[in-house]
C-alpha cells in the first residue's frame, strides 16, 4: 500500500512538467504570458460491440507563480487565459460530442479505490466478437467535416490522407493556432489512417487556473479500446490515470508495455475496489456516459470489469518513450489471446488401417458356417 500510495502522491506532485513551445499537442493563447505547462491526464472508457465512448480531460497546468494577482478572477479562473487548444487523433470519426461535469473523476477515484489484496477471484471469459472493423476510404487529401460547438469546446474534425493530405494538414494547424506537428507523429497517424479532432476550450471569463475544466465526451467505432496516446511523443513527460469499462477481462501484460499498470500490478498487497461488477453499481456520473448508446446494450445488463490504470513519467528520460510505440495505446481482452484450437490431425494411412482392423475382430461375432466346417475337419 505504501509504494503505491508513494506513486500516487507522485503523480499528483507532477504537475508542472515541460513547456508546451509551440506544439500542436497542447497550445495557449500567445497574449497568454503565463507558462503552460502538460498536466496529469485523466480519461474513462466505455467499450463494448465495437463502440467506445471516451471522456478526455484536458491535461494543463498553469504555473502560477509568475502571474500577478490581477490576473486572477474570484471564481479561481485567469482573466487573460481564455482558450486552450490540443489534437486528439481517433481511428474513426466521432459521431457525438458533449461536455461531462468534472466529478466524474472523483466519483470514479471513490469508486474504484486501492484497498489491501483480499484473495484473489478468477475472472470469467465471456465470448463476445470486438465489433466492425473500421477500414478507410477513398477521397480528397484532406476533408474538413462540419465543426461543432459543444459548451466550451470547438471542435474542427478532420482527415487527411497521403503526403500531400499530411502537409496540408500540419499547415492548417499551424496557421490556426494550434501550433507544429511532430513530423513522425503525423506520418504514424496517417499510416494508421486516423482521424484528427482540433480541439479549443474556450472561455470569455477565463479558463480555470487549476485545470479543472469539464472533461469532453467523444463517441465512435473502433474494434478495439484505444486511448490516445502517440500524440505526446516529445511533449513532454506526463502522468496518466485511466478507467476501462467491458464486459471481458483484459490482457495485462500487453499494457504494461504502454506503461500502465494496475494497482495490483504496483504492489502486491493492494488490489483496486470493485474490478468485477454490474453495470448499475457504476457511480450515476460514470452510468450517464453509457446510458442510452445502443451499441452498449449488452453491456448495462450483465456484470463488466472495471480496469483503473495508472502510467507514471511517460515519455520521460527514465521512463516510457512514446517514440518507440509501434501502435497506438489499445486494449486486447484475453479471449482474443487464448491458443487457438489446432487443426485435426488425420492419421496416417498405417493408422487407419490398423484401426480398421481392429474395428474387425471386435465386429466378428459368430464365425462363419464354412469356418467352423473347416475346424471340425
């Protein structure tokens, strides 16, 4: 209990980590001269049937020891820091958007909390298909789709395809406030064929100086559960707290390759509150994000797995370098790793007629009549 509530401290203790300098990662305003900075990140996924719904929040932090005191309102919010602009690429093209009220965090930290091992349950393997898989489509290098306007978010979808597609891409993020991309990271993301989501938070009266904005809530297929990830490569070192709700136990051993652990996985002596559950045992706040998606149907009826993970100095000199990720942070489930069934071994001609042999003499029976003639003479 003490090494992880040590790492947990840790990770609350890291809020001020490298400068954002221009990257489309993470981008303030340039009136803003204040020092943003990546923040520990919090995110809950919802996935079933091909569908997941993610929740983001928005990872800054402000260092506030170099403003002065006019620059804070009464309601903690900075006067002069009112939007904050960031990319978040997705295999597929979000078909809804909203805003969620920020103690859904809190409801699932409570939810979800580090208690002593108690001996351990074996989980159950249901058999369940992941869903679609999402393929790409032809079309022009690069497509902007209809923005929308969710509370405080703008969101700007996008997908560009192929070199050209690419660079015009990195040029509109660039022209519009949201700073470089990383040219590895957008030849990853195009090789992967995914989406983009240029993302502002916005705010006339001032953005929270604690980073306590309320947290988006994305919905879109994928076959898997991803997280993204790859995006913060060279950004900067950052913390990550994750939830994963499914109705099918996960392959731990793959995540901690992307740095993430679970509490057991910390420290032996410990094990995370409520692993196995049902659906309507989930706090009201985490139900809300579920309820009502037809796709997740089967999952609010029966018993889900609850995954609290927790990744440490990510991308850090001592820690886990994005830039050797060959994938985005994806989830498989330990039905999709079991050995498959191998293929019926026929037996040799040798053996079949060794067995037809034998089916013989247990079938003879009474011998036949000149048979027994023969053994009289």
């Amino acid at each position: 209990m003490k090494k992880l509530a040590a790492c947990l401290v840790a990770m609350l203790a890291t809020l001020v980590v490298a400068p954002i300098c221009g990257d489309a990662c993470l981008h303030a305003p340039a009136a803003f001269k204040g020092s943003v900075d990546s923040a520990a990140q919090r995110g809950l996924v919802f996935f079933d049937n091909g569908r997941e719904e993610l929740v983001l929040q928005p990872g800054y932090s402000i260092n506030t020891t170099t403003l002065e005191k006019d620059e804070f309102g009464d309601d903690g919010r900075l006067k002069n820091f009112k939007s904050f602009a960031w990319v978040v690429p997705l295999p597929s093209l979000p078909d809804s958007y909203a805003e969620v009220e920020p103690g859904i965090f809190k409801d699932l930290d409570k939810f979800t909390a580090i208690v002593p091992r108690v001996p351990k349950i074996e989980k159950d393997k249901d058999a369940e298909d992941d869903g679609p898989v999402i393929g790409g489509a032809e079309g022009p290098d690069v497509v902007f789709f209809e923005p929308l306007e969710v509370g405080d978010y703008s969101i700007q979808p996008i997908k560009a395809t192929g070199e050209a597609g690419g660079k015009e891409l990195a040029g509109w993020l660039k022209n519009s406030g949201f700073g470089e991309l990383d040219e590895r990271v957008l030849r990853f993301y195009l090789a992967e064929n995914f989406y983009w989501l240029a993302i502002k938070l916005s705010s006339k009266e001032g953005l929270p100086a604690d980073g306590a904005a309320k947290p988006l809530h994305i919905s879109f297929k994928t076959p898997r559960p991803v997280y993204p990830y790859k995006i913060f490569d060279k950004r900067g070192e950052f913390d990550l707290e994750l939830w994963l709700v499914t109705r099918d136990a996960v392959d731990l051993t793959k995540c901690t390759r992307f740095g993430l652990k679970t509490a057991e996985q910390i420290s032996d002596s410990d094990k995370q509150s409520n692993r196995e559950t049902s659906y309507v045992k989930l706090p009201e706040s985490a139900r809300a994000i579920a309820d009502g998606i037809p796709d997740l149907k089967q999952l609010r009826i029966g018993k889900v797995f609850v995954y609290r993970f927790f990744g440490h100095n990510i991308d850090a000199e001592d820690g886990l370098d994005l830039a050797l990720l060959q994938e985005e942070l994806n989830f498989e489930f330990e039905k999709d790793i079991a050995p498959k069934p191998k293929e019926e071994v026929k037996p040799s001609p040798a053996e079949e007629e060794k067995k037809d042999g034998e089916e013989g003499k247990e079938g003879d029976g009474e011998k036949p009549e000149d048979d027994k003639d023969s053994e009289m003479k």
